[in-house]
C-alpha cells in the first residue's frame, strides 16, 4: 500500500483551509484598523488645522491684520517641531510672510507636494504632502495653515506592513500546525489501514487498533471490529455448511458408486432391477437433500411470505395427524393429537403441513420402540401455540441451538436415517411465519413449542 | 391408451429421454423446443395433453400457457420445471396448467400424471357413484360397498378410495396421492401411504378372494376390477 504524506491527510487539508479563513480574516481586521485610524489621525489633522487658523485670525482682529506677518513669523520660531506651514498674502495678492507656495493660496481645504522640510544644514531631497486650510480675511488678504500628513502616511503603510506580515505569520503557522496533527493522524490512520490490509490478506483474527483521539474514533474502530467479527461469523456459518454440504453428499454418493460397480458382476436380471431400484433410491436421497437446502435457502430468503393467507391451522394439524398415525402405529409408537378447532394464523398452508410433518418424522425417527408421540394445539393468552412432544432421548439442553444448524446431528442418532435438515426447515418455517420456535425437556423426550403472533402483532409486522 | 402429447422442452437429453419414455408407453408425441413453435402446434393440432418445460427461450413455458389459456385451449397441461420454489408451483397452476412436476422426476411419475390427465375430461358429468367391479362409492352419501356388502371407511380412507377409483385402471403414484388427498406438496421422507393404503385393501379386499388395489412396483398403486 503507498504511504500517504502529510500534505494528502485530511488533517492538513482542513489546517489549509482554516490558514486561509484566518489569513483573510487578518487581513480585513487590519484593513479596518488601517482605515479607521488613517480617518481619525486625518480628522485630528484638520481640526489642528481650523484650530490654528482661528487663533491666528482672533490675533489678527485684536490687535489688528497687519500684526499677523509678525505672528506668523514669530509662530515658526516659537514652534520649533514646526507643525504647521503658514502663507499670508495681502489682498493684492504679495506674500506677507510665511513658507507654503504661493499655490496654496486658495480658500477652503487644498492639498499640495512640497519639499521636505528639513534643518537648515540638512539637505532635503523628498517631497511632503502638505494638507491645508485657507481663509480670506475681512480686508481682502488670504491666509492657509498647512500641515505635513506623511506621518498619516507612514502609519498607513506601516499598517499595511503589520497586515501583510500577520497574515503570512497566520497562515504559515496554519499550515505548520495541519502538517504536525495530519502527520499524527496518519501515523494512526496508518496502523489502521496496516491492520485492515493485514485482515485482507487473511489474518481474519487481526483486529482494528483503537485510533485514540476522541470518542467518534473508538467507535469507529469498535464498529469496524464488530463489523468484521460479523463477517468472520457469517463465513465461518459458511464454510461449514459448504463442508457439511461437500461431507454429508459424498458418503451416500460414495456409497451409490460401491453399490454400482457391484453391479456389474449381477447376470440375474431381477437381482440387476432390484439393484437398479436401490441405486434409484439412493440418488433420490441425494436429490432430496440438494432439494431441503434450496428450500430452506428460499425460506430464509422470505420466499411465499407474499402468498400468506389465513389458514386454519387446526385443519393443518388434523391431516398431519391423520397421515402419520398409521406409520406410527405401524412402527410401534403410538401419536396422538389434541387439537382446538378452527385455531387461525398468518402463513403458508403447505409450508406450515411440510413444519409438522418435518417435526412428527423426527419424533417417528429419533424416540424409540414403543415411544408416545403427542401434538397439541392451543391459543394461550391469544398467541396460537402449537407443540410437538416425545418421550424418546430427547436433545441436551446444551445443543438445543445447534440441532436446528443445518447438517447438525447428536453423535447418538449419525446411523439413523434422515438428511439433518428436518429442523433447520422447521426453524426456517417458523422464522418465515414470525413464530418463536422452543426447544424443551420433556423429561424424558423432547418438546417442541411453537407459538404463532397474534393476529395484532402479526399485521403491524405486515 | 395412446395419446396425442405435445411437448415443449428445449433441453435435448431431456427432451430425448421424455420422448422416448412416451412413444414407448404408446402414446403419440410431437416435441418442439420453442415456445413460439409449441403456440403454433397447440392451437392448430388436436393433442390429449401439452407438457411445458417451464424455462425455454423465446417464450417461455409460463408465458405459452397463459398466451394459450387466452386463445381458448383447454387441453390439460402439465408443467415441467427445475424450479421448485415455493410460489412457483401456484404460479404454474394460476397460468392455467392441471399439474406441476418438479425435475427431476421418475418416467412413471410423468406417464401415471399423463394418463391422469387425459381422463379428466370424463369427470366434467361428476358422477355421483363411482363402479370398479363389485366396489361401488356414493360421493352423496359418503359410504362404499363391495359385492352389496356395506364397508366401513374413515373420512381420509374414503378419500384415497375415491382418488383410486376415480383413476381406475390407471397408476396413481405415491406423490399423486399425497398431493390430491393429504395436500402434502412436499416428500415426506416416511412412507406414510403405505400403511393407509394397506388398511384400505384389508378393509375392501377382506373376505373377497380377489385383491382390487395392486401395488404396481416402482410406480405406485392401481384399483381396477378382477379378472
């Protein structure tokens, strides 16, 4: 099997998708946090601006316009960070002091490139973004209050840096992170698989390691192990009947084969027809047993459940007796029936006489010289209930669930007639019409209870 | 008594081994192997009985019946099949056939069926009395006599008598009795007729010097009137 690298593992893939969910979502927080700060320094910047100009424009009107140069000029040396750029114009348009281009000169917010400001013994080489604020004055002369704005600026690519960085950062330690869990999850999917490939290729005992990791995961592996504990039952039921099959149908063939070659050497023709007959006999036996099995298989497939009707049980029952109570008589044993008349159920005619007649042959077959054999049928609390009773060597409690396996015989009854598939039909049957089949000491003997749904239960299981 | 049989059947050794089978008990067969072929000779020639092997191709066997059954063809019609499934003899039965054999099955089995079959038309003036020989039944009032002599008989005895008398003359098999007056559809592995059957020779046969119910090796049981 080809080892799968951590970049397949589910794992790691779902590690992707949360890195890109994450690395989208930083980028967009930061985006936010970019703007709302670049709006509120931007906000703060005008507000200096109108701060500045009205104070400069309240100097003016006390002590008269023509003192503002004079403020200007003194404002830039007292303001020694120098924040603010100044340009005063006298109504005939003659700069009266101030540093901003005469391009500035305009009422109202402007916006403008200038040359870095720099110390004197400096040399300035990059340009400003100056934002500023103009007013015309009473006596016609026009003054602007400018700013530089490329800290705004700066802050705004600095955050742009941050978001780009976070983002990266995120989805890195993402991706790491998925391969880490992927890797430890395929470590474990591993063993796993191992295990299942190991079963696969006939280890049919292996079992699934647990995974670990949470409750989904060991019911997983727990349902994977009864999963294959099923299947392993289900095959070992298999083969045996397969076995059984191959067993049970080679000693009468083998049998018939003797019976043939001998045969040959017959010169009497009626010796040869007897012997014919006989061989006919033993491959009808052959076919008989080929022909329980597909019948039980059909069974339990649920065939003829399409065809239930009510039947009269009682009357089922009456003509099963009345068939076998000459050969039972004639073998020495005695059978008798009580039965409670016009008894209904649910089911299949000829399934439910081929039930009885499978149970009274067994009973015919298995209790001894002189045994009683007995049917009853009656309706207790409303559920119709059937039994078939002996007093021959009954059946150990401890293989009443196996004499019902097809081909299962007890050890005491091997040389007896019969193809041991008498009571798989019957279980099968039984099975078919919903009817709980029991197995009983009859001390001595065995006891057969059947016991039918009532008509209730048996038209909702419909 | 020789018959006109039609039988549709494509398998050859089958179908060989059944042909032979009937020419050899006298009886007249035409053997087709498509359902198609068996339509066109069943509603043209006049036959005693059709056997259908159930699975052939084009048509088949089931499909044949029906399709005859609806063209007014009441000849009496036995179906042969492998299958042995337990609706698909009522499916056989429900397509109008008389009789259901499951393969395989014994040439007397067939031949005993065949000849059951092809008397049955007889029976259509339901007769009320039934004679073989000095053995008289009244189906009305359920009693039998020998030679005027009354013969008590319990209800299945009466039945398996009827059945017998009903096909005198003729084998009746183990299955066929089973199946017409136990209704047992399946093979029970107990001989159960032998001992009803014992118990009605005694009955009938007792203080008769004559045995009217012969046990016909192999095959099955016959009633007919001594010689």
């Amino acid at each position: 099997m080809r080892r799968l690298s951590a970049f397949q593992s589910g794992a790691f893939r779902l590690a992707l998708i949360f890195a890109v969910i994450f690395a989208v979502g930083a980028t967009a927080l930061v985006a936010a946090v970019n703007v709302a700060v670049s709006r509120y320094a931007g906000h703060a910047t005008d507000a200096a601006l109108v701060d500045e100009s009205q104070l400069l424009r309240g100097e003016a009107r006390a002590h008269g316009p023509d003192t503002l140069g004079q403020l200007i000029l003194k404002r830039q040396r007292i303001v020694h960070a120098r924040p603010y750029l100044y340009l005063l114009l006298d109504p005939l348009g003659r700069r009266v002091a101030g540093d901003l281009p005469a391009t500035a000169a305009r009422a109202g917010w402007g916006e403008l490139s200038v040359a870095e400001f720099t110390e004197p013994n400096e040399p300035s080489d990059g340009q400003v973004t100056v934002r500023t604020y103009g007013v015309r004055l009473a006596d016609g002369s026009v003054l602007v209050v400018g700013r530089d704005t490329s800290d705004l600026t700066e802050l705004s690519d600095w955050l742009r840096l941050v978001t780009l960085w976070s983002g990266l950062g995120i989805t890195i330690l993402a991706l790491g992170g998925g391969l880490l869990i992927g890797g430890i999850f395929l470590r474990r999917m591993d063993r796993v698989n191992q295990a299942l490939q190991r079963i696969m290729d006939g280890a049919q005992d292996d079992r699934v390691p647990p995974i670990g990791m949470g409750a989904e995961f060991s019911r997983l592996t727990r349902n994977m192990n009864l999963m294959l504990d099923r299947t392993q039952a289900l095959m070992d039921g298999l083969r045996q009947v397969s076995t059984d099959i191959a067993h049970d149908l080679r000693t009468p063939l083998g049998r018939l084969r003797q019976h043939l070659e001998s045969m040959r050497d017959l010169s009497d023709p009626e010796a040869l027809e007897c012997a014919i007959d006989d061989a006919l006999a033993q491959v009808d036996e052959v076919l008989a047993t080929f022909h329980a099995l597909l019948r039980i298989g059909q069974i339990e497939g649920g065939a003829g459940r399409a065809r239930f009707e009510a039947v009269n049980l009682s009357a089922v029952m009456e003509r099963v007796h009345l068939a076998y109570e000459t050969a039972a008589e004639d073998a020495g044993k005695s059978f008798d029936a009580e039965i409670a008349p016009d008894l209904e159920v649910r089911g299949d005619p000829q399934l439910l006489t081929q039930l009885f007649a499978n149970l009274i042959e067994n009973a015919l077959r298995h209790a001894g010289e002189g045994a009683e054999i007995s049917m009853r049928l009656a309706s207790v609390d409303g559920a119709v209930t059937a039994t078939v009773a002996d007093n021959g060597p009954g059946i150990p409690d401890a293989e009443h669930g196996r004499v019902v396996q097809r081909f299962y015989r007890l050890d005491a009854s091997r040389s007896t007639a019969g193809s041991g598939l008498g009571l798989s039909l019957v279980a099968a049957i039984a099975e078919l019409h919903g009817a709980e089949l029991r197995l009983r000491d009859n001390s001595p003997g065995l006891l057969v209870e059947l016991q039918f749904p009532n008509e209730q239960r048996s038209i909702v299981m419909r | 008594m020789a018959l006109k049989i039609l039988l549709l059947e494509d398998d050859q050794q089958t179908s060989a081994f059944i042909e032979k089978g009937l020419r050899a008990a006298g009886h007249v067969v035409d053997a087709c192997a498509t359902g198609r072929d068996a339509i066109f000779h069943a509603t043209d020639g006049a036959y005693a009985v059709l056997i259908i092997d159930r699975m052939v191709p084009s048509v088949d066997g089931l499909a044949v019946l029906k399709a005859l059954r609806i063209t007014g063809v009441k000849t009496p019609a036995i179906f042969l099949t492998a299958m042995d499934g337990v609706e698909d003899r009522v499916e056989g039965l429900e397509a109008g056939a008389d009789d259901y054999l499951v393969k395989p099955f014994s040439m007397s089995e067939l031949l005993a069926r065949i000849a059951a079959l092809a008397r049955r038309p007889h029976l259509a003036q339901a007769p009320t009395i039934i004679r073989v020989g000095d053995l008289e039944i009244d189906l009305l009032k359920r009693n039998a006599t020998r030679a005027g002599r009354a013969i008590e008989l319990q209800a299945q005895e009466f039945k398996l008598l009827e059945y017998l008398m009903r096909h005198a003359g003729q084998v009746v098999t183990r299955t066929m009795l089973l199946e017409n007056v136990w209704s047992f559809h399946f093979d029970p592995q107990t001989n159960i007729i032998e001992g009803h059957v014992s118990r009605l020779r005694a009955k009938i046969d007792r203080g008769f010097d004559s045995d009217m119910i012969k046990t016909v090796r192999g095959a099955g049981y016959m009633i007919d009137a001594p010689t």
